[in-house]
C-alpha cells in the first residue's frame, strides 16, 4: 500500500447530495454545498454539484483557489468571517461572504469597486450559539450602514448554530432570523434573496415541519459527506454513510497483556488513560496515529476488531476476536465520523483517493 489512504467515493456523495436537495427543495429550501471538510477537493465538489447544490460554500481562500484551478464553475460562497487584510482575494475569489463586521464589510466594498464588482453580503446574526453573528438589536443598524455602501450588495441575513454551542435549530431561533429579515426589507426597501438558516443541524426540524416560513438557504456539509444529522449523529434517510472509508496497514501482532505494567504517568498526549483488564490479549498495530486522524470519531469495519487506542503514528487494536484472523500486511478499514473525516483530509501522510 505504501501508507494509508482514504478511499472517497464519489457516487455516494453525489447521490447524498440529491436525496438532501430533493428533500429540501420540497420545503422552498436552496442547498449550497459545503465542501470545506474535504479541504476543497475538486472532485468532491463535482459530485456536489452533479447531485444539485446550487453553489459551493468554503472557508479557506487556498481551497478557493485550487476549485477554480480545477474548472469548477459554479457560484462560490465564503463561510468563515472574512480576514480584513484578505478583502481583495476574498472579493476575486468569492461571490458573496459571510460578514459581521462593518469594517470587513467596508474594506471589501472598496476593493469591489477597484475592481467594477459588486459582492453579496450575507449579514450574519447570532440567535445564541455563540460564534459568529451581530447580537440581534445591533442588526438593523448594520443593514442600514451596508445599503450606504457601493460595490457591495446586502443579499441576506444568516445565522450558524450547533457548530460551537450545540444549540439546535428551533422555532424560536430561526424564527427570529425571519423576523430580522423581514424587518430590514420594510425598513430598507429591498428584498433580501437569502435568508440563511444554519447548517446540517437545522434538517431535523425541517423534517418535523417545524422549519419557520422565510427560511430559504442552508449550506450543507455533514448530511452529504457524512450521511448523517449532525445533532445525534443520527443516518439520514435517503442517504448513505460509507463516502469516506480509511484504509491502514497491520505492522504489528503480538499476544500482550491488556493492562500496561509498571508505574505510570501521563501519556504522549498528557492524558491519564484508563485500561480494562482482559488478560492476554491479541493486539495489532497499523499504521496510522493522531498526527493523522482523530481516533475517537473512527468505527473500525472489520468484525470483531476494536480500537484500543493510539500514540501519534500507532494505533493500537484489539483483535483477539476477530473474524478473520489478522497477519502483517493486512488492511484494516475504519468509517469516520465528521471529526476524524476533517482530520484525515488535512493529514499530510494519509493518501486520499477519490473513486467514481
């Protein structure tokens, strides 16, 4: 194998990707791709896009770019809160942005002329999880200051929720959102195109139909990539939860005690970890460790077989029962939750290979 890799197949998350936009789309809800978890991946981005995502959402200028460089033609939103010193990539790069900060907002208006463009500014309020966004009575104000600006256009409002927090969508978070929008198109005169609604988390709730009317945007990442809703984790129906599966190699086996003998203290990490005792057990190493992914969001595949822990380039499994017995060289698959998903994508040692 020559190290470990991350098989990435692309038709189930083109086939996510539809089963969430037809699902949306039934309550008046655009979809926009989030493609930030996969580090910007063209192929990815592909698939998204082949399943119905009205335009992809990123977070990093460098991603940004290598979509562009891929051909990827389509709308590009920017979800992190644009750095002020970045205005003038951001404006090249991005059709419209996820802002707070009259500054920001100011500084990319400048640059938006300096170029002849006009960018969209969704204006992000926080309906109490505590990350990005205007506190609420701070909204209108704000709105009023951006329709006084040229070479931007404010296009929406929006909110995030769950991602810090853990709040979860609900009527009463969203419906403040709705109020705000509507507020600011009776004071402003305009009609806001997106009023952006959150993010994987706010599927439940459309689902219950509990969705406040006026909500017509959310930026989705987990429920494509993963298959997942990202408040218990629970499937989605209609999709599968297999896109990513991460392959690593046995290096070791060996009959060991299942408790560590000796004093001792912290671990590599400056954790004190806990051992079961299990007597003599059969442990396998592959190689693979928390430099690359993060060990506690991953589900080993191969039956039987269970994760015991890991240093920062071993990963130490129990396989004393596994069905089928393992000997050097073998491959050991794992799913991966969104977290280890995220880190494996950005690890440098872990080969990714999309497959059609």
């Amino acid at each position: 194998m020559g190290g470990p890799f991350l098989e990435i197949r692309l038709d189930t998350i083109a086939s996510n990707a539809q089963a969430i936009v037809d699902f949306c789309s039934s309550f008046g809800v655009e979809v926009w791709g989030v493609t930030k978890g996969c580090c910007g991946m063209p192929e990815v981005a592909r698939a998204m896009l082949s399943g119905g995502v009205s335009g992809i959402g990123e977070s990093r200028l460098a991603n940004i770019s290598r979509l562009r460089e891929a051909g990827i033609d389509a709308p590009f939103l920017m979800l992190r809160l644009p750095h002020i010193s970045e205005a003038r990539s951001i404006v090249e790069a991005f059709d419209m942005s996820l802002n707070s900060e009259i500054d920001t907002i100011r500084a990319l208006a400048a640059e938006a002329r300096a170029m002849r463009k006009r960018h969209g500014v969704i204006l992000m309020v926080d309906t109490g999880d505590l990350r990005e966004g205007l506190w609420p009575d701070r909204v209108s104000e704000t709105a009023r200051k951006i329709a006084d600006l040229d070479g931007v256009e404010l296009v929406g409002l929006g909110t995030n929720l769950s991602c810090y927090g853990g709040v979860i969508p609900s009527e009463a978070n969203l419906g403040l959102l709705v109020q705000l929008a509507r507020q600011i198109e009776q004071e402003l005169g305009v009609g806001l195109k997106y009023i952006s609604g959150g993010n994987t988390s706010t599927l439940p709730l459309m689902a219950s139909s509990k969705l406040p009317r006026g909500i017509n945007m959310l930026r989705i990442g987990e429920a494509i990539l993963q298959g997942t809703e990202s408040i218990h984790r629970t499937p989605w129906p209609g999709t599968r939860q297999d896109a990513f599966v991460l392959h690593a190699e046995v290096i070791e086996i060996a009959d060991k005690p299942s408790v560590p003998i000796g004093e001792r203290g912290q671990d590599g990490f400056g954790g004190f970890p806990v051992f079961e005792d299990r007597g003599i057990i059969r442990r396998a190493i592959v190689n693979i460790g928390r430099q690359d992914v993060l060990v506690e969001n991953l589900t080993c595949l191969d039956k039987g077989v269970t994760i015991l822990g890991a240093s920062s380039d071993h990963m130490i499994l129990d396989a004393t029962h596994a069905h089928q017995p393992l000997k050097i060289g073998d491959t050991v698959s794992f799913n991966l939750g969104y977290g280890a998903m995220l880190q494996a994508m950005t690890s440098p040692y872990i080969e990714k290979k999309p497959a059609p």
